[in-house]
C-alpha cells in the first residue's frame, strides 16, 4: 500500500514490491506474473454502478449516442464485473470491449477501433474516466474529447503530463449532461 501511495499510477509498484521482499532478480518475472493474475482475477462480489449512470446512459441513448465501455483487465474478470452490473444486458449501451493485462488489445486500440468503425471525427467521441494514464491519455492522443470522472477509487490519483490532464472533470457521472456538447446525431 505503500508503494500505491507513493506511486498510484503503479508505473515502479513490481520492482518496489520486489525490492520489499527482497526477492531474487532471476524470480521477479515469475512472482510479478502470478501476483498480477492473482490481482486481476480476485473473485467478482456485488458491484454498483455509480449513482445516476443508468438515467445517463439511456438519455444519451434516446438522443442517438452510440455508447461503449471499455473495461480493463483479467477479460473473464472484467466479463463477470459488466455482468454483476448489469451492463451487458443494458439497452443503452452498444458494445463492451475488454482491453487485457497482456496488453494484446488496448484501450488505445479499442478507441482507434471505434473511430474506424463507428465515429471517424475524434472530435465527435467523448471519453469518459476515472484513470488519467489509461482511458484520458488514450483518448487525448487520439484527438478525442475527454472528462475525468473524479470518483471511486482513482479519484485521487494525479495527472503525470498535459496528455493526461482531461478537457472536463465531473464529480458525478450525471453532469456529463451538463457538458457543452450536443449529444446525438448531426
């Protein structure tokens, strides 16, 4: 927790842990493997989603807003959270893609996706987040729009660059109404 704290983008967490226990370089690629599955694949409990999501969703949805959510992490994981809240069977939201730990398809990647195949003006996508280093800096590098949810637990997490600093923050996912856009289609 430590090491969290003094780095919540948990950019050096594997060498700090390492180093803590002093485990043996030729071991902290394994430990590192096994302790982040371990991690990533922490059995699913009851969730909820933040209060107001569902109003905000569905009133995008009826002003013709194509909506994804891009969930991060363990897929079989990430699929059973989507499903705990009930986001896989919401007819608001479009599609859900699952960025993996491994790295094999990224935020980034999914963003570029949709810009291929459901919005190519990046002016016209609104990235919504809570983590400035994963879904703001994918987003912004795009040419995207993006606002900072500044809630649950990455609400304290601090901004590394200009690249990951958000065009909005928003302490309640409702206000993304309140944004100056006009939502739907042209």
């Amino acid at each position: 927790m430590k090491a969290y704290e003094e780095d919540p983008q948990l950019a050096h967490i594997d060498q700090r842990v390492c180093e803590l226990f002093k485990v043996p370089a030729d071991a902290r690629q394994k430990l590192v493997r096994v302790s982040r599955l371990a991690f990533f694949t922490l059995p699913v409990e009851k969730l909820t989603l933040f209060p107001g999501t569902l109003p905000v969703l569905r009133s995008l949805k009826e002003h013709g807003v194509k909506i994804f959510v891009v969930s991060f992490g363990d897929p079989d994981t990430q699929r059973a959270k989507v499903a705990a809240l009930g986001l896989d069977r919401e007819p608001a939201i479009d599609h859900v893609f699952y960025a993996d730990i491994s790295k094999l398809m990224t935020k980034e990647a999914f963003f570029r996706s949709i810009l291929r195949n459901a919005e190519r003006d990046p002016g016209r996508v609104l990235v919504v987040g809570d983590r400035p280093s994963s879904e703001i800096r994918a987003g912004k590098s795009l040419g995207m729009h993006t606002a900072r949810l500044r809630g649950g637990e990455f609400a304290g997490l601090k901004v590394q660059g200009p690249e990951e600093q958000a065009d909005f923050e928003i302490s309640k996912i409702d206000a993304v109404l309140k944004l100056p856009f006009e939502f739907g289609e042209k």
